[in-house]
C-alpha cells in the first residue's frame, strides 16, 4: 500500500513527459487535469484506509506520510484539482483568441504539473533536507507560472518573487544546518535526518535548536508570506493567472507553513513544552492579522486585495499554532477552510479580470448583475473569507477563539478580534459596489460547465463544512492537530 | 420526525423552491407564501400548548454538528416569541407578494428576495429554538446576513448599498461580542449546551462582564441607543413588507437574546435592572426626539422603533429590579408590561410600515412635507395609520396602552414599597415614560397629520388610490388586532402568563397577575363605556344637525384671500418648537436662505437631522482608524532591497531577542 | 595541509572583500566563480575523510560556480548589454569597512558559538562573514545582476557553513541543493534577461511599478 | 351615591369655569357676566348649525365627538371631595392622563384637519407643552402615591389627611405647587396660554379650534369645563379632611369655588409668558415634584 507514496510522485512526472506528445492547446489542460484525477484516485485509495494504514512509509524512509501531511495533501489535491477544472474555463478564450499559442499551453501544464510534484515532494519528504529541496523547488517551478503572460508587470513580480523567497529559503537552509548543528555528538540513531528519527533523538543543544528554528520560521515564514516578509505575496498573486493565484495562496503557502510546523513539532519534542514555539507563532500570527488590515482598507486592485487577505487568514493558521492542540485544531480546519475559498474567490477574480479587462476595483461594478455565475462566486468567497455563518471560515475562527480563551490568551484573543473585524469592515465596504449596483458592462449570460461545476462544488463544500463537521474528519484532524503540536 | 424539525424546514423549503423558480414575479412569492404557511400550520400547535399550558416540546437532532448535540426546545418564552414570527412574516409576505409586483422581475431577483425572506423567517425560528451557544451562534449570524440581501433589494440606490453595509457591519461585530459572551460563559461549565453552564461558578465581577457583553451584542440587534444607528439606515432602504418584518420582529430577536442571557446567568442582579432602566429611557427619550426631526417616514418610524425598544426596555428593567428584590408585583407587572409591549410594537409597527408601503408606491415619495391630504385618495390605509398611530403613542382603547399601563404599575407600585435603591430608577422610568408618551404623541400626530389630512402638497398626492386587497388586508387584520387587543386585554394577558414563570424564579407567587388582570377588566369597562359615548354623542350630533343648514366653506385664513397647500404648516415647523428646544442634541443641518432686500425674492428654509451618533462617534472612529492604518502602507513601497532587508532585519532581531533570553 | 587550507581561507576573505570593492560587473562574476572554486576545494582538504563521494560533490560544486554560473552571468551581460558599472546604494569604500568590520565580528561571534564536537570555528567565521557579504550586495546594489551575485556569494556561505557544522547531510541533499542553486541563477538569469527585454534596464530598484 | 356626585360634576362644571371669569371681571372692576353665562352659550351653540373647511375630510367632525366622550370618562375615575369616585382600581390615575392625553390626540388630529397653519401651530404647541407636563403630572401622583402608600387616585385623595400634612409637609406643598402649574397647564390658561383671545398667533388651545362651529364647538367648550372641573377636583381634595363623610361636601365645593378664584387672581395679576419661557415653567413643575419625591426617599 505504502508504494502509493512513490505514486504521487510519479504521477505528474508522467503527465510532464505525456505533455511533449501532445499537439492541441486544449488537450493539454485535460491531460493535467487527467493526472490530477489520477493523483485524487491515489488519494482516495490512500483515504479509505487512511485512519488505519497512516503512518506509512516507503523508499526505505526516505517518502513518509502521516496525519499532518496526508491533511495537507487532501487540502493540496483539492486545490489543484479545482484549479485544473477552471483552467478549462479560464484558458478557454485564450486559447481560442490566440493569446495563448501551444507552446505557452504547453509550458504552463508542464509547470503546473511540475508545482505539484515539488510540493507532493514538500509533503512526503521525511528527510529535512529533501523537504527544503522540495520547498526551493516549488519556488523556482511556480516563478515561471507567474510570467506565463510576460507583462513588464508579471516579470517584475516574479523577479521579486524569485529573488525574495531564493533568499528567504536560502535562510530557512541555515536553519536546517543548525538543525544537525544541534545534534551532540552523542545524538543516537540519527543517520539520516529522517523527522521520524530526529523526533525521537535526545540531547540536543538548546541553544542551537532554537536558533535554528528561528532561521526556518523566518525563511518558510518568507515563503508563507508571514508579515512583515511578506511582501512578494500581493505582487505575485496580483500578477499570475487566476488559477495559479488560487494556487498560490490555496496552498503553496500553506506548504511553507506545513514546512514550519514540522520543525516546531521537532523543537517542541526536544525543549518538552511548546512555550518558545507558541510566543513566535502568536506573534507572527497577529503581525499578519494587523498589518494587511491597512492595505485592504485602502486596496484598489481586486486581485491584491485578495492576496492581503490571504496574509491575513495565514496569520489566523500561525495564530492557531500557537494556542496549544486546540488552536493546531483550529489551524488545520481554518486551512482547509481557507484554501476553499481563497480558490474561489481568486477563480472569480480572475474570470471577473478576464470580463472587464482590469482587476482594478473602481472598474468592476455590479458583477452579480452583469455576470451572475462569477458574482455569485465572488460574493461567497468573500463572504465566506470575511467570516459569516454558515460559512465554514466562521466555524474554525469560533474553534480559534475557544482554544485562545481556553489557553488565556486574552491579548492575543484581543487584538484577533480587532484585526479581523476591521477587515470585515474594510473588505465589506470595498465588495458591495463590486457586487452590487450598476454593472458597468453588457450581461454574460454564457458560462463554461467546468466553471459552473467548480464555482457550485466549492460552495457547497464551505456551506457543507460551516454546518457539518464529519466525525471520521474530526478525529483525524485531532490526530494531525497532535502531530502539529510535537507534544505526545 | 418532529414537528420542530418542520417548522425549521418548510419556510427553508419554501425560499429555496423560490430562488430556484425565481424567474417568475407570481410563482416566486407563492412558492415563499407557502413555505410561510406550513410553519405556521406546523407552529399552532406546539405554541398553543406552550402558552396555554406552559409545557416545552423538545426535539433532538440524531447526529451532532460540529462535536455538540443539536437539541431543540419551544419553550413558553420562545414561543411566545415565536408567535410573531410565525403569523406576522406571513402576513407581511402576503403584503410583500402584491408590494414586489410593482418591480419589474430580473435574472432570479424576485427568487433571491423571497429565498433570504424566508431565510431570515428560518433564522429567526431557530434562533428561538437553539439550546445550544454555536448552533444558537449559527441561526443568529444567518438570521443578520439575510437581511442584508433583503435591503440590497433596490441595489441600484446607493443609499441602500451603504444601508446594508452599516447593518451588516453592526450585525457582525454585535455577533462577535455574542460568540465571545458564549465561549466566556461557556469556559465556566464544560460545553456549549445551555443546561452545562454554570453562572454559579462565576465570580460576580465576571457574570457583570457576560452580561455586559451579551447586553451590547444583543443589543446592537435590538437597536438601543447609542448602537441603533444601523437602524435608520436600514429600514428605509428596504422593501416596506421587510422593514415591517425586521422592525416588528426581528429586533425583538435582541430582546429576546437578553432575556435569555439573564436566564442563562442565573437571574437578575440589581444593577442589571438599573442598566436595563437607564438604557430605556435614553433610548426612548432620544429616539423619540431624533423621529420627531425626520421628514422622511420610514426613517422615521425606524427611530420610533428604537423608542419602543425603549419602552420594552423600561418595562423588563422594571420587572428585573422587582426579581432581584423580591417584589413580585414589581416584578410581574414590569415583565408583563414589556413582553406584551414586544408583541403590541410588532403589531401597531408593522402596520405602520406597511402603510409606508402603500405611500411610497401611491406617492413616489416618503417626504412628509410632500405629502398631505392622503384621507381622501386612501381611506383604508389612512384608517389603518391613525390608528396605528393612536396605539404608538400608547392611547386607550388599543393595544399599546394596555402594555405601557401594565409598567406604569409597576413602576409606581415601587414608589410604595419602602426600598430607596430601587425607588430611584423606577422614578425615573415613571418620568421617563410620561415624557416618551408625551414626545411620541407629538410625533405621531405630525406624521398622521401631515401625511393624511390637509390638502395635497404634491401633484402625486392628489393622483393617488386605494391598492389591491392583498395589501390592505394585512393591514386590517392588523387593526383589529391593535383594537382588540387593547379592548379585551384582560384575556390577552394569560398569553405572557407562562413566559413569565420562565423567567421568574421558581418561587415566585403568580398572584399579582391576576390583580393585573381585574385592573385591566376594569379599563375595558371604561374604554366600552366611552365607544358607547362616542356613538351616543354621534348619533346625537346628527340629530341636532339634521334640518339645519351645514355650509361648506374654505378654511379661514384670517382674512387671507387665495390659501394654498403650500402655505400649511409643513411637518418641520410642526416638529419646530421640540428641535428647537433640544438642539443641543439634535444638532439640525439648516440651510436657510432669506433675502434682505426690499422686496424680498425666493425665501427657504430647509433643515435636516442627521444622527448625531454616526456624526460625532463612528463617523469620526472609523476615519481615524483608517488615517492610523494607513500610515502603515508605506512598508509595501516596491523596492526589492528593502524587502530583502525587511528578512535580514527580522531574523536579526528575533536572534538577538534569542540570544538576550527573552524568547 | 593546513597551510594550504589557511590559504583558501584567505583567499575566501579576499574574494569577498574584492567584491565588496570592485565596481565593474563582469570582474565581479570572475571574483565569484574563484570563490566558488575555492570554496569547492574546501570539503578536501579540510575536515572530514576524504571519500569518493564528497570528491564527486566537490567536483560538481566546482564545475557549477567555477564555470556554468560565470558562463551564463556574462553571457547575460553581454546580451543585456547593460552598462559595466555595478552602481551601488553604498559606495565602495563604505562597503569594504563594513566588509571589514563584518569579518572581525564574526570571527568574535564564531567563537562564541556554542558549536560542539568540531574544532573549525574559523571555519564557521568565514562561512558567516561570506554570507553577511552575499546579503550586503543584495541589499545595497542596483544591478538585477549583482543582485544575484549576492545571493551567489550568500549560497557559497551557506555552502561553507554546512561543509563545517553538518557532517550527517546525505549526498542526495546536497545535490538537491546544488541543483535547486543551479535552477535558481538559471530562473534569475532567464528573469533578467525578460526585465532587460521589457523595461531595457535592469536596474532592480526603478521596478517599483507594484505597490501598495 | 358616586352617581349623584357624577351627576353633580356634570352640572356644576360650567359654573367653575364662570366662577373664574366671574372673579376676573370683579378684579378688573367690572361686573362681568352673570354666572350662568357658559350655559347659555351652551345651549346657544347646540341650537346653531355648523361650517365646515372643505379640506376637511371628517376628522373635524368626529374630534369633539371623542374628546368629550373621554373627558366623560375621566370624570367616572376622579372622586368628589369625600364621594368616592364611581371606579377605582391601583394606577387608575394612569388611565386618567391617557385618556386626557387621547382626547389631545383628536383634537390637534381635528386641528390639522383643516389644512390650516393657524391650527396647525396650535396643535404644534400643544404638542410641545403637553409632552413636557406629562412627566410632572406623573410624577406629583407618584409623589402622593409614595406619602400615602395608596395607589388609585381615589384612595389617594380620601386617605390623605393631616398627618400627611404634618410629617410631609414640605413635599406635599411641592406636590401642590406642581400640581398647580400642571393644572393652569393642562387647562391652557394664563401664565400657558390665553383662553380668551382667539386671534392671537400666539394661542394654543384656542387656535386650534377656530374651525370648529355650532353644537362641535359645543361639546368642545362643554369639554373644557369638564377639564378644569375635574383637574380643579383633584387639587381640592388634597386638602379636604380624608374619609367619606358627606357632609365634608360643602366644604369642598366652596374650596373648588376657592380655586377658581385663585386662578383668577393668577391670571389677572400676570401676563401670558413668552413660549420660549413656557417649557421652563413646565420643567420647573416636574423638578417640584421630583424634589418632593427626593424629599420622601431622604426622610
């Protein structure tokens, strides 16, 4: 059962060759999407037995997946495999109109499937150096994304993108070293930096070990868009294609902090209490709470807007790592929850981009008058982002703010409180004359089949998950929640 | 499957076949209309017996949501709250169908219109029947989300977009302070379920905190100065059949949430009494004040609303004291008062709202000084208004005299008894009272004045007509209800009977209701006795006057010879003595415009009333929050170095904070 | 041997001064590639036995940073054609006394480092004074190329750091990393080669089109 | 019994109302007019026809109407001097000012009726004055109700007695004074208002009922004297000797008579106030009565 891990791996590997074969734009997206599938069958197969058969390991070690990855590869799979449904929908005019010629088509499935496989990578590494290589990886995969249509404006954020997060995880590579650094001489049964050995290993050198986890949270914290070194994140997103945006901040950050957790879980274990850990995570979580509240209050691009926000739900996660099992609880949840709709929403600004020509806010009005489907869409991500019932976001904030004030957090509980509700204000304010009112172009009323399927399937999901919380999930949530904490 | 179960399904049902069947303008609200109706088919019974029998039915949900038991009660207090709810969004529906004919149908929007209606009926059905803090968390975010959608009806306004979003706004936030009460609450027990909590346990510093908490986000819903501003926005943007709906019942939903919350900290304190005293009578005193300023009616009836929320106010924090110091009269008359006050300000509130309706599509306009002479063109609805008026402003025979009398009582019962802590704000509420009655009198004869007698000051006025049955019905129905239950409220009181043992404690003596109720049989004989003198006096007029000459004559104007509609006192310089006096806190906008000249040219005069909360607290919060946030947008000025730096200088310090040992 | 060490230590030191100095681009891509040379050297003839493995490693580093990697900057270069000069935020002079005062504080700072088991602690000095190098050409030059100069020079420092701390890093991570480094220039060189095709400049600091 | 006393209300309350001018006119050195004047003109208008606007629209017939049908009612509620009244029950006197407060309603409805800005001001005003004197009017009955322990406003009146007056007698003379104002208030006369006048843009009660003609006017002015009839009954029973003792009656009718001169003197030794200082004078009512409670709760 456990060779299935070798194929997640290769699955998209072979989707990359196939892609060399093939001749129509078209089929090129239907390829990736076909190894998507083929990856969510795995999955599936893998779900069955999940509770039963997890941890599994394979590759004598080296490919490891247990609760806390296999939660972040349900959440990865369900990201791309969206994200590769409405590229059908989203490429289409590009496709038809020539914007799109077979080479770009080509070239953009080979990335996207060649993200997959770098995060996959992220996800199954048990090594801690194959798990940066991994992380490094996507980095330089996804650059490419972003410049698929090379505006000045897209280079320029992938040139920041590039050069921001290559130093970021260049740093998080020092925490690495300090990690093995750590380890005394007398570390025992440590031979190949395997988590699941270095979890178990005793005696090491405090001193180092944080210093090290330092290095690693500010360098994937780059890469999660952790404030304050967050400040690729609103160029990227604005500038790549709707579904890599939703990819993006769905779950390319999410993989950076998976990175983080991983190395807080080992800390945890070594210094026997997650103090040191929960400070920093509370502390980055409300740094990114707070700071893009400015930014949305005063956004007046769509597409940034969205990426502010989606600093900001990071930050919740962070905050949530930082409450103690529930508040990991709580995390968990809140990702799931979040890549939804971020995919959503972003989806819908993308197609709402494509319609009226400009992401610029001022420019889009009256969506739910003008294109229906796309508003509609539009509309539950926001609200779903901003935290109404019964969408599912507000249930894991309610979870977020039960673990806080059961772990005493007032202040923390505070000025959650505050950031989020100033970015309800703000976001509500800048959505209504989106939405609402006068559309400012003539109706579409024609929408693709995998447009309509995604926008209904995701709503029904987060609608789903605000009222409904399966008890199979809740328990293995719990379990990744335990893993997350380090604490057993 | 239980009936409680139904009753939260059928109107979802109903919406949800309306939004799908949404293209058809008939079909649509047909669709809701009977959604409406099941529930309240399936409601009669259980409400019957909670009230007529004070036994609860229970219903549990088999599976859990999200980890807690969803469990199901209708108690005699929800029920009686329910009771609203239920018969009342039916009849405003019914309004509702023949009011949206008057829109022309687009892509589904008369679908989502009646889908969120009935949203909000569902909303609020559970929200009554929850036992539980996130479930009752839940049904409370949708019931305020769906009104959103409802006052986005005429989105195309930017007014009603701004509306919606300062509704939303206070809703959420409101809901945020509620989520926060409950974990609070919920941290002293173990679990959510209302039957785990365990106030006992809490020091009372921290029961006075919960119940700060729960009085603020229960009542930003309820409307209660200094946190009603949503109110005044959104109840003129909105259909007239919704903002009957919100201002008549779902405000009470507030009410409601503090009533419980008081349950659910295990029985007043004194101090909450007094809160609750104070609140009132600001409330009422200001927002009566504020109505009086308007011109526009359905802003309003919107501060007449969060007078009455007043009102209420006054009567439970009257019954509050009376628990906390064992004075069941005190008690009972107050509870008594304010409950049937909730119902009576559905009923007469409603009504009023719904004329508004029938105006602002007779006359295109809500402009008081616009309007006039309406008694002619609209009879019924004028019937209906006055008399809707009357029973605002709490006169006998009607229904809002009975409730107001019954907190009077109480209030004055309190002056009798010895205790000095709790004389001195039920004095207040006494004075209180007689001023808000006073002020609301004024009030209202303005608008019924203005709006229905004298001659027409615009030409839409004088083209205006009586509508289709379906929305004078509603009306009606609710008239005779306003009468009838104002003349035979010796029997309508049993309705509060069992929701008061609710929330007295359980020793408490029912006696004085029955005293309620002998005194209130006794104001039926009079109030019957002065209609028989009415017709008596009538009928003798007629007699007197019959072969006698009767002339018809132009008003006298003091000798002026050519009158005309625009020379009648106007709805501001009726309000004019009561701005003038309180401008202070009305703060007025005028513009005047009075030519010096020999012969004077145009003069004009126009003065507007702003709330002065919105002016002077969030409007002035609001920016400067924004001003302080953005200063922090320099940090994303674009140049790579920096950013780059932004890591180096963030690692730096975390190591040093390392290396310090402050980490 | 140790001599011989010191000496590439030294010439470690004096390749980052040199470009903390020099103000010509392509001097500075030949600077970087000896280092690179250099610090592939390193591993040999320093601390641990000398096994086939980290001679195939060391050879890879080699070949990459002493010839692909100047390969592809000056081709850049020539196709950009930028202009030669490296047009720093900092001039020259206040780069190299910071440079110095850098090297001296972290040889202080290595020596402080409670690194046990290994007696390298020059070693680990020269790693973090090569690094704080890379990151002070990142943040203080305009040129998109010197920019990835810096993060050139940074990796070298890492690279050195792990040669001296980490002696459990298996040969798969290490050749991750060499070939995540490598993708790396090669995305930056592919990036400066489109912004110098769209904006014709490079100068990194005039992309300021998104903000806020 | 109470009968009789209705009966005797009913009667007598014009002759109070000709008692005042009666008085005024002797101040003024004049002979004035004979005491049964107001029934004549009663019977004078009854017997008239009527005129009305043609803006008017109904509510101008049926005001009177209303009005006088409520004050009747009043009159059921307020006991005469030692007869108790023919209804009583706890917070009666609640019920008391509703009903005034109804027969208000209709009459500035019946004002605004006409379409004219004479009565339109009129019923403003009245508004205005009438909502301030309500809070003093409760206020001094929750003064009595506090000193007396009694909550109708008949046990109020019957059992206050000169105990009262000697432990209270502070407070009680604040209630008095309050009630006093409220009364002149409530009956619009001078310092409030001018009764006699018409003309005057500065009216308030009778500028509201320019319009009104024939039997209407009638009932109105009948309602009038009901008003000040009943107001002036309350007021003199705070000083009867408590207990239902008939032959207390006498007294009483003189003391009723007593007040009516009272307020005739008021009235012919002072000028009507400027509107601006009327609230003042109504506020200053309601503060009375509040330090009478004040006084109550220190003792």
């Amino acid at each position: 059962m456990s060779s299935l891990l070798i194929l997640f791996l290769l699955i998209p590997l072979a989707g990359i060759a196939l892609a060399s074969r093939l001749r129509r734009g078209k089929h090129f997206f239907l390829l990736s999407l076909a190894m998507v599938l083929l990856d969510d069958l795995c999955l599936l197969v893998g779900v069955l037995k999940l509770p039963t058969s997890l941890p599994m390991k394979t590759a004598d070690g080296w490919l490891y997946l247990d609760a806390l990855s296999g939660w972040h590869l349900l959440v990865m799979l369900l990201v791309y495999t969206a994200g590769s449904v409405f590229a059908l929908d989203y490429f289409h005019n590009d496709l038809a109109g020539g914007r799109l010629n077979r080479a770009t088509a080509r070239r953009y499935n080979q990335l996207w499937l060649g993200s997959l496989w770098t995060m996959t990578l992220t996800l199954l590494a048990n090594n801690i150096g194959l798990m940066w290589v991994g992380m490094e990886a996507t980095t330089l995969v996804t650059a490419f994304l972003i410049s698929i249509y090379a505006t000045p404006a897209a280079i320029e954020a992938m040139w920041k993108y590039l050069i921001i997060c290559s130093v970021g995880i260049a740093f998080a590579f020092i925490g690495v070293l300090l990690v093995t650094a750590s380890l005394q001489a007398d570390a025992s049964g440590v031979h190949q930096l395997f988590f699941t050995e270095l979890i178990k290993a005793t005696g090491y050198n405090h001193m180092l070990l944080k210093a090290a986890f330092l290095f690693s949270l500010v360098g994937f914290g780059t890469k999660a868009g952790l404030a304050p070194t967050h400040t690729w994140l609103p160029d990227a997103h604005s500038q790549a294609p709707g579904p890599v945006s939703a990819m993006f901040s769905g779950f390319m950050l999410n993989a950076a902090l998976y990175c983080i957790m991983r190395h807080a879980a080992l800390v945890n274990h070594a210094l026997a209490s997650d103090q040191f850990t929960s400070r920093l995570f509370v502390l980055f979580g409300l740094l990114s709470i707070t700071i893009p509240a400015a930014f949305i209050l005063y956004q007046r691009d769509l597409k940034r807007l969205l990426a502010y926000s989606s600093i900001e739900h990071l930050g919740i996660i962070t905050l949530g790592l930082g409450l103690g099992p529930a508040g990991c609880f709580a995390s968990l949840l809140h990702t799931l929850n979040h890549s939804m709709a971020k995919s959503l929403s972003f989806f819908a600004a993308g197609r709402l981009g494509q319609i009226h020509g400009t992401h610029k806010i001022q420019q889009i009005r009256g969506a739910l008058h003008s294109t229906p489907l796309w508003g509609v869409a539009l509309a539950g991500g926001l609200f779903a982002l901003i935290g109404t019932a019964p969408f599912s976001i507000f249930i894991s904030e309610y979870f977020m703010v039960k673990a806080a004030i059961g772990r005493g957090a007032t202040v923390a509980l505070i000025i959650f409180l505050l950031g989020i509700s100033v970015i309800f204000v703000a976001l509500l304010k800048q959505m209504i004359p989106m939405l609402w009112g006068e559309g400012n172009i003539e109706r579409q009323e024609s929408s693709s089949w995998s447009g309509i399927m995604v926008v209904v399937a995701l709503l029904t999901l987060l609608l789903f998950f605000g009222i409904y919380l399966p008890l199979p999930m809740h328990n293995f949530l719990n379990r990744a929640a335990a893993l997350a904490g380090g604490l057993q | 499957m239980s009936s409680l179960f139904w009753l939260i399904l059928l109107p979802f049902a109903g919406g949800f076949v309306a939004l799908i069947d949404g293209r058809s303008r008939t079909r649509s609200a047909l669709w809701a209309l009977a959604g409406l109706t099941g529930a309240l088919a399936v409601a009669a019974r259980p409400v019957f017996i909670a009230l007529a029998s004070g036994r609860s039915s229970t219903a549990t949900l088999p599976w859990a949501i999200i980890g807690e038991q969803v469990q199901l009660v209708l108690d005699p207090l929800s029920a009686f709250f329910l009771l609203p709810v239920v018969v009342l969004g039916l009849l405003f529906a019914l309004y509702g169908s023949a009011y949206m004919r008057h829109y022309h149908a687009e892509y589904l929007h008369h679908g989502v219109h009646w889908f969120f209606y009935n949203l909000l009926a569902t909303g609020m059905i559970l929200v009554l029947l929850a036992r539980n803090g996130l479930i009752f968390m839940i049904s409370w975010e949708v019931m305020s989300l769906a009104p959103f959608f409802l006052v986005l009806f005429h989105d195309r306004e930017k007014k009603s977009r701004h509306a919606s979003w300062v509704y939303l706004v206070a809703g959420h936030l409101g809901g945020m302070v509620l989520l926060l009460f409950f974990l609070l609450l919920g941290s002293s027990g173990h679990g959510l379920d209302f039957s785990t909590f365990q106030p006992q346990l809490l020091t009372p510093g921290f029961r006075h905190l919960l119940f700060g908490l729960a009085f603020l986000g229960f009542g930003v819903k309820a409307g209660i100065f200094p946190v009603h501003v949503w109110l005044p926005e959104a109840h003129p943007a909105a259909p007239s059949h919704v903002s009957a709906y919100m201002s008549g019942v779902m405000i009470k939903m507030g009410i409601y949430g503090i009533l419980r919350s008081i349950q659910l900290l295990g029985g007043p304190v004194l101090e909450w009494g007094i809160l609750l005293v104070l609140a009132g009578v600001i409330s009422g005193i200001l927002a009566i004040l504020f109505a009086l300023a308007q011109h526009d009616l359905k802003r309003l009836l919107a501060y007449s609303s969060v007078e009455n929320i007043g009102i209420i106010l006054l009567g439970l924090g009257v019954g509050m004291i009376g628990i906390s110091l064992q004075q069941p009269v005190v008690a009972i008359f107050g509870l008594a008062g304010g409950l049937l006050h909730i119902l009576n300000h559905a009923l007469f509130k409603g009504m009023l709202f719904l004329g508004a309706g029938v105006i602002q599509q007779q006359c295109a306009t809500l402009e008081l000084d616009k309007l006039g002479g309406l008694k002619k063109q609209l009879p019924t609805t004028a019937f209906c208004f006055l008399l809707g008026a009357a029973a605002i402003c709490g006169l006998p025979p009607l229904n809002g005299f009975v409730s107001e009398f019954l907190i009077y009582c109480g209030a004055v019962h309190g002056q009798t008894i010895g205790i000095v802590s709790a004389a001195w704000p039920l004095l207040l509420s006494l004075a209180g009272m007689a001023l808000i009655g006073g002020l609301a009198t004024a009030c209202f004869v303005k608008v019924g004045g203005i709006i229905f007698l004298g001659s027409p000051r615009s030409q839409h006025a004088v083209q205006a007509s009586e509508t289709t049955p379906a929305m004078y019905l509603p009306m009606l129905l609710l008239a005779a209800a306003c009468l009838g239950l104002g003349l035979f409220a010796p029997f309508f009181i049993q309705l509060v009977h069992y929701p008061l043992s609710v929330l007295l404690p359980a020793s408490t003596t029912m006696a004085p209701l029955a005293d309620a109720t002998t005194r209130l049989k006794d104001i039926m004989w009079i109030t019957g006795v002065m209609l028989c003198l009415v017709l008596l006096l009538g009928l003798l007029r007629i007699i007197l006057l019959r072969k006698r000459q009767v002339a018809i004559a132009p008003t006298w104007g003091c000798g002026y010879l050519h009158p005309h509609p625009r020379m009648q006192y106007t709805a501001s310089s009726f309000a004019r003595p009561v701005t003038l006096f309180f401008e202070a806190v009305l703060r007025p906008r005028v513009q005047r415009n009075v030519s010096e000249k020999l012969i004077p040219g145009t003069i004009s005069y126009t003065s507007t009333t702003p709330d002065s909360v919105t002016r002077y607290g969030y409007t002035p919060l609001f920016v400067g929050v924004t001003r302080l946030l953005g200063i922090l947008r320099w940090i994303q000025h674009g140049r790579v170095q920096l950013y780059i730096l932004y890591i180096i200088t963030t690692l730096f310090l975390l190591l040093m904070a390392l290396a310090g040992g402050w980490i | 041997m140790l001599t011989l060490m010191s000496l590439l230590l030294f010439m470690l030191v004096l390749t980052n001064l040199t470009l903390l100095g020099s103000s010509r681009l392509a001097f500075c891509i030949r600077t970087v590639a000896v280092q690179g040379v250099v610090l592939g050297l390193v591993p040999l003839f320093g601390l641990q036995p000398f096994t086939l493995q980290h001679g195939l490693l060391s050879l890879c580093a080699i070949i990459l940073k002493g010839g692909i990697f100047p390969w592809l900057l000056l081709r850049g270069l020539r196709v950009a054609r930028v202009k030669r000069e490296v047009e720093p935020f900092i001039g020259f002079n206040v780069s190299l006394s910071i440079g110095f005062f850098t090297l001296i504080g972290s040889v202080i700072f290595a020596s402080r480092l409670p690194l046990t088991g290994n007696n390298n602690t020059l070693i680990i000095a020269l790693a973090i004074f090569t690094m704080l190098t890379g990151l002070l050409l990142l943040v203080s030059r305009r040129k998109a190329l010197s920019m990835v100069l810096g993060y050139l020079v940074l990796e070298n420092g890492i690279y050195c750091l792990g040669t001296a701390v980490a002696d459990h890093i298996p040969m798969v991570v290490e050749f991750g990393v060499l070939l995540d480094v490598w993708v790396a220039v090669f995305g930056m060189g592919i990036a400066m080669y489109q912004i110098n095709r769209e904006f014709d400049h490079t100068d990194v600091d005039r992309l300021t089109e998104l903000r806020g | 019994m109470s009968f009789i006393a209705l009966i005797l209300s009913l009667a007598l309350a014009p002759l109070l109302l000709s008692i005042i001018n009666r008085s005024k006119a002797v101040i003024a050195g004049r002979r004035g007019a004979p005491l049964l004047q107001p029934y004549f003109n009663l019977t004078r208008l009854l017997q008239k026809g009527v005129v009305y606007s043609d803006v008017s629209s109904g509510l101008v017939q049926l005001s009177p109407v209303v009005n006088l049908a409520v004050l009747c009612c009043c009159v059921v509620l307020v006991p005469l001097g030692p007869i108790p009244a023919i209804l009583h029950f706890s917070g009666d006197f609640i019920l008391l000012a509703y009903l005034m407060g109804m027969g208000r309603f209709i009459t500035m409805l019946g004002a605004l009726d006409t379409g004219s800005s004479f009565e339109g001001m009129g019923a403003s005003r009245e508004a205005f004055f009438a909502a301030l004197a309500e809070p003093a009017f409760f206020l001094t009955m929750a003064g009595l109700a506090r000193i007396t322990g009694a909550q109708s406003l008949n046990d109020i009146l019957q059992t206050i007695n000169s105990e009262h007056w000697l432990h209270a007698t502070p407070s009680l003379l604040l209630i008095a004074v309050a009630f006093f104002l409220v009364f002149l208030a409530e009956n619009a006369r001078i310092p409030i208002d001018d009764p006699t006048t018409h003309l005057e843009l500065t009216m308030i009660h009778e500028v509201m009922i320019l319009d009104h003609s024939g039997p209407d006017l009638a009932m109105i002015e009948y309602g009038v004297a009901l008003k000040i009839w009943l107001l002036a009954a309350i007021f003199a029973a705070l000083f009867v000797p408590p207990g239902t003792n008939v032959l207390w009656l006498p007294l009483f009718l003189l003391l009723m008579v007593a007040i009516g001169m009272l307020v005739a003197m008021v009235e012919s030794s002072m000028a009507r106030l400027r509107l601006i200082r009327v609230p003042q004078l109504l506020i200053s009512a309601g503060v009375f009565a509040g330090l009478a409670l004040f006084l109550e709760f220190v003792q």
